[in-house]
C-alpha cells in the first residue's frame, strides 16, 4: 500500500462527513450528494500527492464546486411533482424544523449555481469571503456581490420571519436603531 494511499484514506475518514454536508447542500438529494462526494474524490485521488502538500481540504471543496457545476449544466429541468398537503392550519407541528430545513433547502437549491456555491461556502462552511473567493476563482468583490443577490432571492422565497412585522416588507430597510425592536 502506497503511504499517499493511506494519507488520502485517513484524509476522506476525517472530513468526509462535512464534505458530504457540503454536497447535500448543493444538491439537496442524500444520494446524489453521495455520488457528487465519490466522483469528486475519484477525480482527486491520482493528485493526492500533489495536493496533500497544500490545502487538501480546500482543493476537495472547490473540485466539489465545479463538479456539481458541471452537472447542474447538464441536468434536464422538467416537471417537478408535488402533492397536496393536508390542512394543519390547527395541529401543533412537532416537525416545524424539519419543513423550515426542507425549506431552506429548496431555496438555497433554486439559486444559480455560483451563489448557490457562494451561500454554502459562505454561510453553511463559514469560509471567509477570501476563502471564498479562492475556493470559487474569483475576486472577494464578486463573493460580495453574488452574496448579496443570493441573500436577496432568498429574502424573497423565504417566509417571513416570526417575530417581523407582517406588514414590513421583506426587503425592507432596517434601521440601526431599529434592530431589536
């Protein structure tokens, strides 16, 4: 066994469980992410020598990035179904969570590519915008600007927050005084 072998192994044992988290994000799907994780680390493991010297962890990410990218071109956007959902306008939903998660989700999958790649990296891994910006290829302004959009669209597709104002519009200014109550 070749001692990169076992550095790349002991690499995917450690921090596989967060790139697979990284990988749902993208693409909502448990298995989906699964096969974006595995193609992704069979497309890195011949350069694991020259990678494991770096920033392996970065590389893997950004490679996860592109390679969801390059599906996503790829992927045929048809009827999606959807079912009718029961009346629970009285019932106390002890899984309120798990529809805001789903709902999120969804969101965060409805965006373009790249601020969807921005909003993962950004706010899900909590990588700075330079660290961002290097994962993606771009320039820390352009982090800040898809950003900026995709927290935007997400404003729009997200329900209002509880404790906001019904009749406050979403994208409304918020004063600095103004942020607590």
């Amino acid at each position: 066994m070749d001692p990169g072998d076992a550095d790349f192994e002991a690499f995917v044992a450690a921090r596989g469980p967060r790139l697979l988290r990284v990988a749902w994000l993208l693409t909502g799907d448990a298995h989906l992410a699964e096969d974006l994780l595995q193609s992704t680390l069979a497309k890195v493991w011949p350069k694991w020598s020259r990678i494991a010297g770096g920033q392996p962890e970065a590389y893997v990410r950004k490679a996860l990035v592109h390679q969801h990218a390059s599906w996503w071109r790829r992927r045929w956007r048809g009827e999606l179904p959807y079912g009718e959902l029961p009346d629970m306008a009285n019932a106390v939903d002890a899984y309120a969570h798990v529809d805001l998660e789903q709902t999120l989700a969804a969101a965060v999958r409805s965006l373009p590519v790249r601020q969807r790649a921005v909003v993962v990296l950004r706010y899900f891994e909590d990588l700075s915008v330079e660290d961002t910006a290097a994962a993606l290829g771009c320039t820390p302004g352009t982090v800040k600007s898809q950003s900026s959009r995709a927290l935007h669209s997400l404003r729009r597709l997200l329900p209002t927050p509880v404790d906001a104002p019904v009749d406050a519009p979403v994208d409304a200014p918020v004063k600095r005084g103004d942020r607590h109550g």
